[in-house]
C-alpha cells in the first residue's frame, strides 16, 4: 500500500514539473502583441493563434470613406459598425485591401 501511494505522489511530482518546464506555443519572428481598441483586439492583414469564431464581416458602405482614407480614419468607423452589428465580439481582423474586417469572438 505504501508503495503504490509513493508511486502515486511521485507521479503527481512529475507531471507537475513537465507542465511547468517549457510552453507548448514557440516564439517565431512573425509573433507580434496586438493593439486593442474600444476593448476589440485589432488584428491588421494577420490572424489570432488563439482559436475564434468568425460572427461575421463588416465592410464601409460605396460612400464612406473608400479610396485613399488614412487607416486611422477607417478603423474607427469599422469599430463602430462591428460594435453596433456585433455586439458580443471581442476583435477583428481588418482586411486593408478592401477596407473590411473580420468580426470574431475569440475563444
């Protein structure tokens, strides 16, 4: 009985080390922290690690701000939109070619 409870604490020890030792995720050149904005996290042209469910897509109407507005005017507008459609979401993934974006609820 002794035997099989040290065998049992010692396993305990062990498995607890190896969870502590090393995380499974390894830090690459392309790992970056993202910005968040009015409480979404902003991914620009890249996409979270983490998982996540797409909610949907947003995009600026024919006569916003298309053709050549700064991003710093687009985001803010495109926070808008997501916030007000989407109102569970926790990020987006903004899409600068067609000044879209992504509305995700991260898991």
């Amino acid at each position: 009985m002794k035997k099989l409870f040290i065998g049992f604490v010692f396993g305990i020890c062990v498995c607890a080390a190896f969870s502590f030792s090393k995380s499974a995720y390894e830090v690459k050149d392309v790992t970056a922290e993202v910005n968040k904005v009015s409480n979404l996290v902003i991914f620009t042209e890249s996409k979270p690690v983490k998982d996540y469910e797409k909610l949907g897509t947003v995009n600026l109407s024919f006569f916003s701000f298309k053709n050549g507005a700064k991003y710093s005017v687009i985001l803010p507008r495109l926070i808008d939109l997501a916030k007000e459609k989407y109102p569970n979401a926790n990020g987006l993934i903004y899409n600068i070619a067609d000044e879209s974006a992504e509305v995700i609820m991260m898991k």
